[in-house]
C-alpha cells in the first residue's frame, strides 16, 4: 500500500485516473536535502500538485497559520528554483473538476 492520502487528495486521485492522465507519483520527495513532498509529481515534467485542503476551514490550519504560510512559501519558492511548476489546488478546484483541465494543460507544456 502507498503513501496514506487524504480524502481530498483521494478524490483527486480518482479524477486523474478516471481522465485516464499520466500516473503521478504520491507524496514525492523533490528536493534534494530538504524532506518537502509533493501531494501529487510527474518528476519527468517537473510538474507538481498540491492539495490545499484547509484554506477555508474557519478554525484554519497549518498551511493557513503565519509559520505554516511562510514554510510553505519557503517550499514553494525552492520547488520553482528547481524548474518545478507547482499547481496549488482549494477543495473548489476539486469539487468543481478544475483539476483535470489545470493538469492536461500543463502536461501539454
């Protein structure tokens, strides 16, 4: 069994498959020093999505939070140095099916 995924990023899974795109890899370690995963990476094309689920939650969360912004921040902008586009995707983009039209597009980059 694989990386322990979350039910948005379970959903997310389905999408992509029933769209019958490239399999990414799951929880996908891309820096070479730092522990920072990817939710979801096609290394190949340097492409990388991540799953913002707890953008709209009232109570926040740790990617929401001064630190948790800033660390992210901090990932993001290493991932960019690296050559990585890095889509973020809210519960919205997935509920709405935006993900599959976001990722076909990059993928044809």
């Amino acid at each position: 069994s694989g990386p322990k995924q979350s039910k948005l990023e379970e959903k997310v899974s389905l999408q992509l498959r029933s769209a019958g795109l490239p399999e990414p890899e799951v929880e996908y370690r891309f820096h070479p020093v730092r522990k920072w995963r990817f939710d979801f990476c096609w290394p190949d094309r340097l492409l990388a999505l991540e799953v913002e689920g707890g953008v709209f939650c009232p109570t926040g969360s740790r990617h929401t939070s001064p630190v948790g912004f800033h660390n992210d921040c901090t990932k993001y902008n290493e991932a960019a140095l690296l050559g990585y586009t890095v889509l973020r995707v809210t519960t919205q983009h997935i509920q709405e099916g935006g993900v599959i039209d976001l990722v076909e597009r990059a993928l044809l980059l």
